[in-house]
C-alpha cells in the first residue's frame, strides 16, 4: 500500500509503503512507465537488486521483492532509508566539509566499493547524490553511509554477465565524475575506474568545487580525458600531507 511520493529521478519513480504481507514500511522504486519497452534500460532498472544479493553488504540497500505491475512495468521493493544524500548533507555544510567528516564519508563508501570489487562488479556512476548518510547507532559516529543506485554497474568478468550487460559503446555515467576511459566509451573499464569518481567526490567534500571545471557535459569528458585536476592544496592548505597525495593517485 503506497503511503506517499518520495522522489522522481532517472529511470524511476520512488515511493513510500507498506508491505502487505510483513507490515513493514518499505521503498518501492517503479520503472517510469514511458521507459518500461526499453529492455536495455528495463534491465538495468532491475539489476540493482542483483547486484546487491551478489554482494551482501551493509553499506548496500537492502532488496525486499522485486517484479513487475499488472501492465508489466518492473519494480523493486527495498529498504526504506531515513536520511539524507552526501550532496545533500555537503550544501547544508557551506558546500565544504571538515576533513576527518570528509575521510571518514570516503572510507565507509570505499568498504563498500572494496566489495562490490570483490565480485568484480563496478559501480559507475558514484557521486554525492548516490551516497545516502542513513543513523547507525552501532558505528562509532552513529551514520553509516549506503550506496546507492547500481543501475549502470558493470561486471569485469563473465562469471554473472548474464543480467548485467549495457549496450556497447553506450556512455554511461554523471560526467562530472566519469573516469577518462568511461568519458572515451571504451569497454576497458575496471576498479581504477570507481576510485577515479571516489577520488573526486573526496576532492569535492574538501574544495567545496570540483578539480575540472567544464562547461556542459562534452566539455567534461574532454577535460577528464586531457586535462590535469587542479590542486586541491591551494584551495584547502589546512590538510594533512598524506591526503594531498592520497588525492593525487586516486585522481
């Protein structure tokens, strides 16, 4: 039983409800209907929940159910998050964060990644908009970070690549954190990839600004490819020296 509205974005429409059969209050994203006789982007739709039962971890939301309405449009049934977006809690910040909050943001979404790589599995679209900060009472700072939206993941073997393929070539991804070979469209595209988008999600948190400044979406994917990020130390000179470098190889 849908209980209220709670968001519009992508691929999906997501709502508050209530499970019928375990009482429960849950998320339901629905495919949009206009999008639902595309199989590519259908399949993508309803693989993030394979691809949270591939990794079983709990920086993942958690999937309930999945299926499709009596018209045939696919849904997911999942944990219902209270919280808010890393994006979300960085403009309530003054668009910058304290660097241990920032480190420790970036630490939790790497465990998380660490295991999705453990399967083989790239996420490819990692931002602040797809990093929930959900409370935690067992976590030393009470917050747990949930990553989310595994809609454009990829698998860097064929183990599992039954369900979780793309279109060839297709680009996919938010520009401005796509790494240069997702920006070139080329299928070579592995772990490196997520720590390059990571790494300027980490620079986001500390600047406040981003370490490519382009102009529309084309101009970010040229810049990703040819261009050197800016220095992160004149615009943050109050962090630590093993952080600078840490920035350095991961962008």
């Amino acid at each position: 039983r849908v209980v209220r509205l709670l968001g519009k974005g992508g691929m999906g429409v997501v709502y508050e409800a209530t499970h019928a059969t375990l009482g429960r209050r849950v998320a339901v994203k629905v495919l949009r209907p206009e999008l639902s006789a595309d199989a590519d982007r259908a399949t993508r739709f309803v693989q993030e929940a394979q691809v949270v039962n591939l990794v079983d971890h709990p920086g993942l939301v958690q999937m309930v159910d999945l299926g499709q309405t009596a018209e045939g449009t696919p849904y997911i049934v999942m944990e219902l998050l209270r919280g808010m977006t890393l994006g979300a809690r960085l403009k309530e910040q003054g668009g910058k964060m304290p660097w241990p909050d920032a480190v420790r943001h970036t630490l939790q979404i790497a465990e998380v990644l660490q295991a999705a790589h453990e399967k083989s599995i790239v996420h490819r679209d990692l931002k602040p908009d797809n990093v929930m900060l959900v409370p935690d009472p067992q976590l030393p700072q009470g917050e747990r970070v949930k990553l989310l939206d595994f809609g454009i993941a990829k698998l860097i073997d064929d183990a599992n690549a039954q369900f979780l393929k793309t279109k060839t070539g297709a680009l996919l991804g938010s520009p401005a954190y796509m790494s240069p070979e997702q920006c070139a469209g080329h299928g070579r595209i592995g772990v490196q990839s997520d720590v390059y988008s990571l790494g300027i999600v980490l620079y986001e948190l500390l600047a406040g600004s981003m370490p490519l400044l382009g102009d529309g979406a084309a101009h970010m994917l040229v810049l990703h490819m040819f261009s050197q990020p800016r220095l992160l130390r004149p615009l943050r000179p109050d962090l630590p020296d093993e952080l600078y470098a840490v920035i350095d190889r991961m962008l």
